[in-house]
C-alpha cells in the first residue's frame, strides 16, 4: 500500500481518522442502546425506585466511570500488538480494519439474534488483525515461523482471554453462592430479619462499592494525581474499615430509628457502581481503537520527514493518558443515549418480561440435549442428598426458600430486593476489579451470569423452566466462541484486503460500514403495533380485550388464508422452495399466536377487575387457543405438502387437483369476504370435493399417500373456517356483552375434527 511523501499533506489520513471518529460516535449510541440493560434491569425489575430516579442515578455512574477508563485504553494500543514492531501504516490498517469488522460483525449478530460481546469482538478483532500482519511481515521478510511471538503481545493477550473465559465461571459461581447464604440469612420475608442485620449488610455492600470503585479504580482515572494514588494505597486499610464501621453504624441506626429501606440505597448506589464500571470497562470497546488511531497520528506527525512505512510505533508504549475532555465527550454521548433512546427502553421493558417467573409466553432459549442431561443428573443427585442430610436439616433450609403469598390483585415482581442488590453490587465488583487490572470482561457475560446463579440459588429454577435456563447459558458460552472466531477471521482478512488493495478498500469499506451500521440503528423504521398490543394486555380491562381480539382475529385469520392458499398453489405449480417459505411464515405465524395466548396466564396471576373483565379474558384465552390449533395445523400440512414435493411424489391430477385449485381460490374469497354465508358455501364446496372423492378413488388407482394429503387439505380446510367462525361468535358475544355491561360466556361450540396428516 502506497502512501503519499509528504504525509502531513496528505489529506487521505484525515479523512480516516475523521470515519473513525464517525463510527466511534455511532458505535456509542449502538453500544449503550443494547447494553443499558446491564445495569438498570435489577433496578427496574425490583421497582425499588422512580424509573427517572434510576436513570438519573445510572447517568451519574455513566458519567463518572468514562473518567476512570484511561487507563483501560492501554488495551487498544498495547494490549494484543508489539507496536515497535509495526508502522504506522501497518497500525492504521489494523486500527481501521478493527473498526470496519466491529460494525459489521455487531450488526450481523445482533440481526440474527445471536448472543455478542463488545468485548470480545474488539479484543480478537484485533488479535486476528494483527496475527494477519504479522503474518505477512514475516512471510514477506523469509524469516521463521517462530518469530510471529515478535509481533503479538502473546502473554497479555492470552491474560484477557481467559479473563473473560474465567468471567463466565466466577461470575455464575459467585451469584450462586452469595445468593444462597443471603437467602439463608434473610429469607424471602426479608422484613423480618433487616433490622437485625440489615446494617452490616449495608456496610459490606457499600463498602465493597467503595472499594473497587474508588480505591482499585483510581489508578484509571484520568484526573488522578500520582500522590493521591500513592496516599490511597497506603491507607486502603484504614479507609476500609472505617468506612465499614461509619456505614454500619449509621444504617443500622436509621433501620431502627426511622425503618429505613436499606436495600433501596444498596440497589441505587449498586446501579451507579455498575454503570461506573460499565463505562470503565466498556468504553475502550467504542473509542479505544479511534484515540489509539489518533494517538498514533499524533506521534508520527512529532517527528520531522517520518516515512509511514518505516517509521515505528514504540510511542504507543508511553503510555500517556487519554485526555479528560474525551472521556467526558464520550460519557456525555452515553448518557444522551441512555435517555433519549427509544432501542434502550424497549431493551429494558424486553428484558424485564424475560426474567419474569410469572410469565406465560414462550421462552427466551429453548430446550437441548445437554440442558435436558444436566436437568436429569442435578435432579439425580438433589434425591441422593436428600436422602444423606437429616429431614430437619432440609425443612429447616426449606423454610427460609418459602416464598411470599401474594394477595389477590398484587403482581409478582421478577425478582425482590434482595436477588436485586446481589445482582447489582457483585458483578460491579467483578467488572470494576478486572478495569482495574486493565483486563476487559463482557458486561453483558457478567450480569447474564451472575444473575443466572443468583436465580439457581433462589430457587427460580424449577422444574418448568431449568432447561431452558440452562440452554440459555449455554447459548452465551457457545456464542462467546462464535464471536471470538468470527471477529478472528474477519479482521485478519479484512486487513489483508487492505494490505492488498490500500486506499480505496479502506475507504469503501468504512463508508459501507457507516452506511450499514446508520440504516440499521437511525433508518429502520420501528413497528409499534407489539408494544401496542401489549400494553392492552397489560390492562386487561374488556375494552382493551375487545380491542386486541378485534385486531388480533383479523390479521391471524388473513394471514392464515393467504398462506394456505399460498401453500396449495405452490403445491400444484409443485415448487418446495415456495412451500418451504409458506412453512417458516406459518411457523413464525404459530409462534406469535403462542406468545399472545400465553398472556392469559399473567391475566389470570393478577386478577382484579370485574365480572365482566374477568369473562372477557376467558374470551381471549378461547378465541387464541383456537387460533393457536389453527396455526399448528398450518405448520404442520405445508411441512406434509413440502416433503411431498421435495421426494418428488405423482402430482394431483384431474378433478383432484382442480377441486385443490377452486378450494385455493374459494379461500381468498372468503378472506376477503369473512362471513357465515360464504364460510358455509365453501363447507358445502369441501363436501362436494369429499364425496367426489370416494367415486374417483373407485375409477382410478389413487395411491395411500397421496389419499391421506388429498384429504388432509380438504379436513384442515373445513377446520379452519369452522375454528374461526367460532371466534367470530365469541368476538360478537363480546361485543354485545360490553353492550349491556356484562360478558357472559358463549356457548361451547361442538368438537372439531382434527387435521388428517398424511
């Protein structure tokens, strides 16, 4: 790759410094979009405060902990490559390619909803751009394989990846065992046992707050003088325990004098230490790249007549802070997002609904062989330990597992306040301990498994959901290894594209991915009808029933005629690809009716409201369960119909495929004309077909198989117009229950035949 003599003339390395400032900006918004929820979930999920109170306390800890990343940007310049080993050149290339691979890799994971972390995708993006380099360093040099080692900061870099391997373990470990002993101390009737020991408790979260946050996070900070670095370290003792002791003191006299809610300081000053230790430790993943690209600019540009291609970097190692005012510009563009970002509230709500126990929709993670073996062997073994401890011993523990009755009407939180402090303070205390050892962890990883263990040890893990937890974690662990080796291979070629095709490669591949990474997050025009919806599920009142069912009958019953007459045509044109779309449509379609039936259970949890709202959500859960059986039998005929194809089976013919293309026809009519008098001219239509049937199998040789599809398409017909006339009646039953003021239940319709599956 050329580079123009005069380099301060050059234009080009402004224009890729100015694209990285660029990408860096958007990456923030990104970055703080989708990981809010790390630190406000607990909180939020507790409701132990103001939504705004929270925030405001989380912007605060956002603020100040991007001052005390300095230190953390070590990473990006010195962390992975030995720069006096690289040229300036060579570590614009790795820099730019660092950042054209993170946009990229994030938006591609994050579309098809696989689990990433910043943290990982920056740390072997640039272990794979610069292994790449090296690579080529010395393959073009003839020297040895062995002196790759020259060119890798091997040690450092294998020190972060186990850090953040070894996170995963510690971190569910951790929950697990904290959780447990603080349940065994105070119970799910924590009233009753905080003004004993709610002080000390206080006094050991506040003061492991302090501790990591101030103490082991000083040296990051950028504003820190090396005398008061020097000062704190010589005093950590004596500032530990007297602050324990004040911190005791003072809470568990206002426990006693004034009933202070301790776990509410502990919750917010833990939200606080997490999103310090968030911006600490995660802002490097966004600017670091930027301000190591900047830095190195600005190195080269002290030296007069540097040649770019020869001129090493061994500057990088002086390891200068970065400048206050961007941290602080970076804090600020946090804070911004945390606020005005509409992707980061509906994270958090998301996110919340999936930790509930209470829900009744589909799990987040589905089941897998290994969760299932897990599930069966903890099961295994719980029976044999239950057999070797005493019967009072087990009582006993069971007694402080017993949870909260809750009074009618009153809704289950996530988790309480208890769950919710753990959750807060000891994964800021892991997070903000390895900032300080300038090792960068996943936020996400950490959270996701401290909160895992904590739940295990309260016993949110039962028999209904633990092996879709377990799938759960072990999704993130195996999509930790997705994200490691795609960000390897993806910047390692990335910058030999580079290497290969200089300038205008590296030119075309910031601007497409700026232009991705904007269309995604700013352009993408958001659909609010599913938090519509769910906000009138959420009330559960008859009117805003009335409202759903009367939206939700329509789309499911058009979308559910259009891809059957969809299916039957590609059918008879006998083309699997168009079958096998109609199948993940109707897989899709059955999934969403799934979800909105299982809103009923959380209805029913929280009770409340009249007669007439209570026989409305006994409406609602009628008219989705048969949609739902509908649906199902949708799925399942295009998945017979498209195996028929794909094994290339003797296609209908004569009056049997005519009658598939009149009943396809017959179909859309009715969709566009819903009403008794056509539904029962077409039953009368499917009959005809039926009886015709029973003369032609007697005047031709019909195969089994193609019988049984045959009279599949003609039963799953006569199904659907039959289960959605039904909810028709139950939608008009309600409607003029809300008339005269009451809901009174439909009568049951007669039993419908089930779908013949060939």
């Amino acid at each position: 790759m050329e580079w123009a003599a005069h380099p301060r003339m050059d234009s080009f390395i402004y224009i890729v410094l100015a694209l990285l400032a660029a990408l860096a900006i958007i990456d923030l918004f990104v970055g703080v979009s989708n990981d809010a929820v790390n630190f406000v979930n607990s909180a939020v999920g507790c409701r132990t405060a103001p939504f705004w109170i929270i925030m405001t306390v989380a912007s605060a800890g956002v603020l100040f902990g991007a001052t005390f990343s300095s230190g953390m940007m070590e990473v990006a310049k010195t962390g992975v490559l030995v720069p006096e080993h690289f040229t300036f050149n060579e570590v614009i290339i790795v820099f730019t390619a660092v950042m054209v691979c993170d946009v990229l890799l994030l938006n591609t994971f994050n579309s098809l909803g696989l689990p990433t972390s910043t943290t990982v995708s920056i740390v072997f993006e640039l272990l794979g751009g610069a292994t790449a380099l090296a690579c080529y360093k010395v393959w073009s040099s003839g020297a040895p394989i062995t002196d790759l080692g020259l060119y890798l900061n091997s040690a450092k870099a294998l020190a972060m990846i186990m850090a953040i391997l070894m996170s995963v373990i510690v971190a569910f470990t951790a929950g697990l065992i904290v959780q447990y002993l603080l349940r065994m101390v105070f119970s799910f009737h924590y009233e009753r046992y905080y003004r004993l020991f709610g002080g000390v408790f206080a006094g050991v979260s506040l003061t492991a707050v302090f501790y990591f946050l101030v103490i082991k996070g000083a040296r990051g900070a950028s504003f820190m003088q090396p005398e008061w670095i020097q000062w704190i370290e010589a005093n950590t003792q004596m500032l530990l325990l007297g602050c324990f002791c004040v911190l005791t003191v003072f809470f568990q006299a206002m426990i006693l004098i004034t009933r202070m809610n301790v776990f509410r300081i502990i919750i917010l000053a833990g939200t606080f230490s997490l999103a310090f230790a968030f911006a600490g430790n995660d802002l490097v993943n966004f600017v670091g790249v930027p301000l190591a690209a900047l830095e190195s600019f600005q190195i080269f540009s002290d030296v007069a007549n540097a040649d770019p291609m020869t001129f090493t970097m061994e500057g990088l190692r002086a390891g200068n802070k970065t400048p206050t005012y961007f941290l602080l510009a970076s804090g600020i563009i946090m804070v911004l997002t945390l606020w005005l970002s509409k992707k980061a509230h509906r994270v958090i709500r998301t996110s919340i609904s999936l930790a509930s126990s209470a829900r009744g929709g589909k799990e987040q993670f589905g089941s897998s062989l290994p969760a299932r073996v897990t599930v069966r062997t903890a099961l295994r073994a719980h029976s044999i330990v239950h057999h070797l401890i005493p019967k009072s011993v087990l009582t006993g523990i069971a007694t402080r597992f017993e949870k909260k009755k809750l009074q009618p009407g009153e809704i289950e939180l996530p988790f309480d306040e208890v769950r919710a402090s753990v959750n807060l303070v000891l994964a800021a205390a892991l997070i903000a301990s390895a900032t300080s050892l300038k090792l960068p962890l996943s936020t996400t990883y950490v959270t996701f498994m401290v909160a895992m263990g904590s739940s295990l040890a309260d016993g949110a893990w039962d028999r209904e959901s633990a092996v879709y937890r377990i799938s759960g974690v072990l999704t993130v662990i195996s999509g930790w290894f997705m994200t490691a080796f795609t960000a390897f291979i993806a910047c390692g070629t990335v910058c030999m594209l580079f290497m290969a095709w200089g300038r205008p490669a590296m030119l075309v591949m910031m601007l497409i991915a700026l232009s991705i990474v904007i269309k995604t997050n700013f352009l993408t025009k958001e659909t609010p009808e599913e938090h519509e919806s769910d906000e009138k599920v959420e009330k559960g009142d008859k009117e805003s029933i009335r409202d759903l069912l009367t939206e939700s009958v329509n789309e499911n019953l058009n979308a559910t005629l259009t891809l059957y007459a969809d299916g039957l045509n590609a059918f008879l044109a006998e083309s699997a690809s168009k079958l096998r779309e109609c199948k993940d449509n109707a897989e899709e379609l059955y999934d969403t009716i799934t979800i909105r039936r299982g809103e009923y259970y959380n209805m029913a949890l929280e009770g409340g409201g009249s007669k007439a709202d209570r026989d409305a959500r006994n409406f609602y859960y009628r008219a989705f369960t048969s949609m739902k059986e509908v649906s199902h039998g949708l799925r399942d005929q295009m998945g017979v119909s498209e195996n028929y194809v794909a094994n290339c089976h003797s296609p209908f013919t004569g009056r049997m495929r005519e009658n598939i293309r009149r009943l396809a026809d017959d179909l859309i009519s009715i969709r566009d004309n819903f009403i008794p008098a056509n539904c029962t001219h077409a039953l009368a239509l499917i009959e005809e077909a039926q009886r015709d049937f029973m003369t032609q199998i007697g005047e031709e040789k019909i195969s089994l198989r193609k019988s049984e599809l045959y009279l599949g398409f003609l039963l799953f017909s006569r199904e659907v117009l039959n289960r959605y006339m039904m909810v028709k009646l139950l939608q008009a039953e309600l409607e003029n229950g809300l008339a005269t003021g009451s809901a009174a239940p439909a009568p049951e319709p007669q039993a419908q035949p089930q779908t013949q599956q060939g």
